[in-house]
C-alpha cells in the first residue's frame, strides 16, 4: 500500500510537471497572444496532457534515485518531463491513418481526429524538438553527462530505436515472426525509450558515473521493456476498449506478429512474469535506492490497462 502511495504521488508529481514544462515552452515560441500558434499549441496539449500512466518519466525519477539523487529535483523532473514529450511524440504519430489509424487514445480522440492529420504531423515534430530541448539546456549535470543524455534519446528514438521498430512492424503485416525477431522488433519499437528512460535517469544521479551500477539500471529497462509490450499484447487481446482507453483488438484485427499470436494467452502472461523476474534480478543487490524501480516494475507487469 506504501508502495502505491509513493507512487501515486510521483505521477501527480510529474503530472503538473510536465504541464508547466510544455506550457512554458510553448509560451516561450509563441506570440504573447498566441496568435496563429495558438491551434498548434492547443493541438500539442491535447497530445501530452490526457493522462496516461507517466511510466517513462517515473521510471527516470527511480533511476536517478537509485543513483542516489533526488527523485523530484529539478533535474530528474526536467529529463522526465522530456521522455515523457517523447512518448506523446511517438503516439501522436502512431495514430495517424498511415500508421495504426485509430481514432481513440487514452479514452479521448487522437490529436488527427480532434484537430487535423498535418497538425497531428507537425504536432509530433514540435514535441519531439522540444524534448531535445529540455535535455540541452538542463543545469546540474556535466557537459559530458548532457552529451550522453542526448545521444542515448536520439537513439531511442531514430532507426535504431523507436522508428526502426515501427519500420519492421509495418513490414510485418500478415507476417508471423519467431521468438527472437519479435523480441528484436519490441526492443526498439517499445523498449528502446524505456531503456532510455531509465539510463538517463541513472546518469542524472551522483552515482551514475558507477558504470557496474548503470549497467544493471539498463539491464533492468531492457527487460522491464520487454515484459511492457508482453503484457501490452495481452491486454489488447483480453481487455476492452473502455479499459484500455485505446481501440481493444487492433493488433489482431490488423494481422500484425504479438506475444499473444505467438505464444498464446497462458504463454504470454507467464513469458511477461519471467521477464519481470529477470529484471528484478539485475537489480537485487542495489540496495533500498532501487525500491522505487521493483515497486514500478511491479506495478509496469500487474497492469490492467
């Protein structure tokens, strides 16, 4: 019960976080009085500030803990903020009609259908943009840190993270992949930005310069990423569409390669309870700093939604 407390705060915590950071930000490119910005601003909103379960955020403020920093200082707060820009950026674009096309994300209109496809568009780059941004002009860390901060998002989020995923997934479409090409395939598509997540974290904390210690917080995301979509792909198959906030079934519908296609339902649930072990052990031996990581982790895999 602690456990949940604890983290219930920290989602309210970079909640209103991130909507000072977007706001401020916008504020700052747009016109005094919004002007012909205003709709994109607006739009930009409506993408980032719908809810959601903050999990990339969370899980930079639980790394950085684990390294011994402070969970909401600025600094955490500010990286946080940035992943989670980039995690709206991601499904801003996911939703369009020529990607997944649906029409419904976290139990409201996507930003295409509330707005329009090319605000939708320019929504995501805007987002994009302004997470990198965020991380340049962060105070606190060294020039070095930032520099690997920025490398590591980058990559999370370009051919070799994120947009490759997405690039095999439309390739996959009718297709059904072994084991390995669909792990492969989630490890960028959706693990690329947890892993970044959690990284970026750690090296915001005075110990992330501890190389054995980041690399068992990587180690950690890469296998709580897995256990994610694992659990994703169950849900999609099993919950509603009131439940998920998202269009239930559309994986199945689409034809598209999913643990559940591949494993079953049984094989699917336990494969995402043996990832959650697995990451968990990468972790055992890091102390009470990393009990916000278990206690996520815990809470990332029992998800109902």
């Amino acid at each position: 019960m602690a456990a949940e407390q604890t983290l219930s705060v920290w989602r309210e915590a970079i909640h209103g976080a991130l909507r000072s950071a977007v706001r401020s930000r916008l504020t700052a490119m747009a016109p005094a009085s919004g002007g012909a910005l205003q709709r994109l601003w607006s739009a930009m909103e409506h993408g980032v500030l719908n809810g959601g379960k903050r999990a990339r955020g969370l899980l930079v403020m639980a790394s950085c803990q684990a390294c011994g920093g402070n969970p909401q200082g600025t600094l955490a707060m500010r990286l946080a903020c940035s992943l989670e820009l980039i995690h709206a950026f991601s499904l801003v674009h996911d939703d369009l009609p020529c990607m997944d096309d649906d029409d419904l994300r976290r139990g409201q209109p996507t930003v295409h259908v509330a707005f329009d496809e090319p605000t939708a568009l320019l929504v995501g780059d805007a987002l994009q943009s302004l997470a990198f941004q965020l991380v340049a002009e962060s105070q606190g860390v060294s020039a070095a840190a930032l520099l690997r901060m920025v490398g590591c998002l980058a990559q999370a989020t370009g051919a070799n993270g994120m947009a490759g995923g997405q690039a095999i997934d439309i390739q996959m479409v009718g297709r059904q992949l072994d084991r390995a090409a669909l792990e492969d395939m989630h490890r960028l598509k959706t693990g690329a930005l947890i892993r970044a997540a959690a990284e970026i974290g750690a090296w915001a904390g005075p110990d992330g310069d501890d190389y054995s210690r980041w690399e068992k917080i990587s180690a950690f995301a890469q296998d709580l990423g897995l256990a994610f979509q694992v659990v994703d792909d169950y849900l999609d198959a099993t919950a509603s569409t009131e439940a998920l906030g998202k269009t239930a079934g559309k994986d199945r519908d689409a034809d598209k390669p999913t643990f559940v296609s591949l494993l079953g339902l049984e094989g699917c649930r336990q494969y995402a309870q043996d990832l959650h072990g697995r990451a968990l052990a990468h972790i055992a031996d890091l102390g009470p700093q990393a009990q916000t990581l278990r206690d996520l982790a815990h809470q990332l895999t029992h998800r109902q939604h």
